[in-house]
C-alpha cells in the first residue's frame, strides 16, 4: 500500500514537472551571470573586498531566495536531464506504463543535443561559466563528476530497450572518461584524475571515485580491460585517501579538507558500484568504515541528513534536499547492510514525504533559518530526488516479489 500511495506523489511530482517545463534557476545563479561572476572571482582573489561584493547575494539567498531570478536565468542542466531519465526509466519498470518510457528517451535526445562541444565523444558539463579559486571554468566544459550520470542515464534506458544507438553514445562516453580526463600518479598503484580536460592539477576525491565507477561498468559492459586499469588506479587513490575515522576530505590538496553530507554519499555510492561489480574487498572494508562515520557524523540528532560534519564557514541554511536524495540514493543500494543506515532512510523518507513535499507535487529546494526556500531547481534537488524515489521504490517492489 505504501509503494502504491508514494507512486501516485511521484505521479503528482510529475504533473508538476511538465507544467513548470525544463529549465530552472539554481543554487549557482547568483553567481552565474556577469556580476555574480565578478563579486566570486573578487572573493577569491582580494578576499575582504570580496566578502563586501557576495555578501549580498549572501542575504538575498538566506532570506529572500526567489531573488535569485534578478541575477541570471533560468537553464536547461545535463546532469538533472539525466536523473530524469533515470528516474522515468524506473518508473517504467516500476509501473509498466509506456508513457515513462517516453518520456525518458525524450531526455535522453535532450542530451545528444546538449552535449559538449568541440570534442570527438559525448561528454557533458555546465552550462555556465563557473567561477572557482583556480580560475573560470568556461561553460560546456564537461565534466569527470557530470558525464558519468549521463553514462548512467543512456544505460538505465538501454537495458529496457537495448537500442543500439544508446550503446555507441555509452562507448563514446566511456571512450571519453578514459582518455580526455587526465591521471595524475599519487603512488605505485594509485593515480587521481583531472576535474576536466584541461585541469592540471586533480586531487578531488569525489572525482577519481566517478570515475572508477563508470569505468568499471564500462569495463565490464565493452569487455575492455584498459578500462579497468584505469579505473583501478583512481579506486586505489580514493581507497587510500579515506582517513583514519572513516571519511574522505573533498580533495587533498589541503585547502579544502571539509566533509560534507552529498560529496560522502558520491564516494561511497561509487565505492558500492564497483564493489557490486567486482565483488572488491577492499570497497567493502571501505564502505564499511565510511557508512559508520556517515551515520554518526553527517546526521542530526533527529536522526536527519546535515549538510557537514563540521561547517567550514558560514551557513544560511539548515537542511537541503540535494544531501536528503543523495542519503536515499545511497541508503538503496546498501539496503540491508548496516542497521542504524537502513533507520536514517526511513526518517528521512518519511521526513521528505511530510514534510518537503508542496502541493503542487514538487520539493522545498531547502531548510533555511527563517522559513523556506521553494524555488524549484532542477540541478540542486529536484531531479535527484525525482531518481532517488524512483529507484527506492523501484527496488522495494522487486524486494517484495
């Protein structure tokens, strides 16, 4: 009864998203437009006059969130048309109904039209420029951390159809993980891997663990060894890089050593793939040790997804829904190995249910200290928990067959 009544709010959140259309604004619009982009470039460059230029974008998204459509405009995002491709794909298989089907090969044609341009395979990134403290990262750049959702994605639809067509853009997808993104050797057995093509530098955890997942699916999936090698060399480097208490720093690079609730789920989500796949060891004495810190560290005492383990500045929020569908995301695929994990999903699923889900179908995008912010953004929430429902009750029907 539970799956049939949480299917039908899917089914609303779906109305929702046909009349609301594509695009959307973002937790990045402020800084997105032209003079967003000058306030964070002068933040990382003169850092006090630069507190001065965000600090009203600051406000405005603490306390006045629907001001963000003042600063850039709403856009079309690769990665959430490709978790909701995902998420109609299971919603086909979960109710057989042919028009999810539809709908998820309507955002998989989406995506062969919004790739990256300028390269020889299928890669995808932002679709703006991103200002960050090594410089701007120009729009349509892909992405080692948004490419493989997309792999994900055309493979989700694949396995209903088996249309060939999807099984060349997943090739060339893995074609270009493989050789256009960079290994940087931290050890014998270990390499980290670039950002994007041209990053010089790598060291972002989050990254090589992508990575090493999708690589080793595609490994498996074109039988091509040199895919796993590769993939290897970046699973060493994020095994390695784990600390002595069970986490993961964002990278390694000593300036941005935070732990925070959606980049942990990305590393142990990959970390579960590969372990699926290979039956790996050492992912599982990994995962092991990492979902322990998870549940004690990144959880309120309510038993509800926080967005740190320790905040590394200053805050305007107090819960996102970004962390709350990467926790189910998670929480699905190690269903039934750790206890206290299994408890967390069902309070925050039944917390989402209650109390994030609007009438009109769609999510609160966060938590904020006075109130709420309900702008809808498809990036930054939506469509990651559009799949992670999705597939949690995907799986709980075929756990009940």
């Amino acid at each position: 009864m539970l799956i049939t009544e949480r299917t039908r709010q899917i089914e609303r959140f779906v109305d929702w998203l046909d009349n609301y259309g594509e695009t959307s604004y973002d937790h990045q619009t402020f800084f997105a437009g032209p003079l967003g982009r000058r306030a964070k470039s002068l933040y990382y460059s003169h850092h006090l006059l630069g507190m001065f230029a965000v600090s009203p974008m600051i406000f405005i998204e603490a306390f006045l969130p629907r001001g963000r459509m003042f600063f850039w405009k709403k856009q079309r995002f690769p990665i959430a048309d490709a978790h909701y491709a995902m998420g109609f794909a299971y919603l086909h298989r979960l109710t057989q109904k042919e028009v999810y089907y539809d709908k998820a090969v309507h955002f998989l044609n989406v995506l062969k039209e919004t790739r990256a341009p300028n390269y020889k395979n299928f890669c995808w990134g932002y679709p703006f420029d991103w200002v960050t403290r090594n410089g701007t990262i120009p729009a349509n750049t892909p992405f080692i951390t948004t490419t493989p959702y997309v792999y994900e994605a055309f493979d989700a639809v694949y396995q209903i159809d088996t249309n060939n067509e999807w099984l060349e853009i997943m090739h060339s997808i893995a074609e270009h993980c493989a050789y256009d993104i960079k290994d940087f050797s931290i050890s014998e057995n270990s390499t980290t891997c670039s950002y994007y093509p041209d990053d010089e530098k790598g060291g972002v955890v989050n990254a090589s663990a992508y990575r090493a997942s999708m690589l080793t699916m595609a490994a498996l999936r074109f039988k091509n060894d040199k895919y796993w090698q590769i993939a290897a060399g970046n699973l060493n480097f994020v095994l390695q890089s784990q600390r002595e208490n069970g986490s993961w720093y964002y990278t390694i690079d000593g300036t941005r050593d935070f732990v925070d609730h959606y980049h942990t789920c990305f590393v142990l989500k990959a970390l579960a793939k590969i372990e699926k796949l290979k039956n790996h060891r050492g992912c599982r004495e990994a995962i092991e040790r990492g979902v322990s810190y998870y549940v004690n560290e990144l959880f309120d005492i309510n038993g509800l997804p926080k967005p740190f383990a320790q905040a590394p500045r200053l805050m305007v929020y107090k819960r996102e829904l970004y962390d709350c569908a990467e926790c189910i995301n998670l929480g699905t695929l190690l269903k039934n190995r750790n206890p206290r994990l299994d408890d967390r999903i069902r309070v925050t699923m039944d917390y989402i249910f209650s109390k994030w889900l609007k009438s009109n179908g769609s999510f609160r995008s966060r938590k904020l200290y006075l109130g709420w912010d309900n702008v809808p953004m498809h990036r930054w929430g939506q469509s990651q928990m559009f799949r992670a429902l999705c597939s949690g009750l995907l799986h709980e029907g075929a756990d009940k067959d």
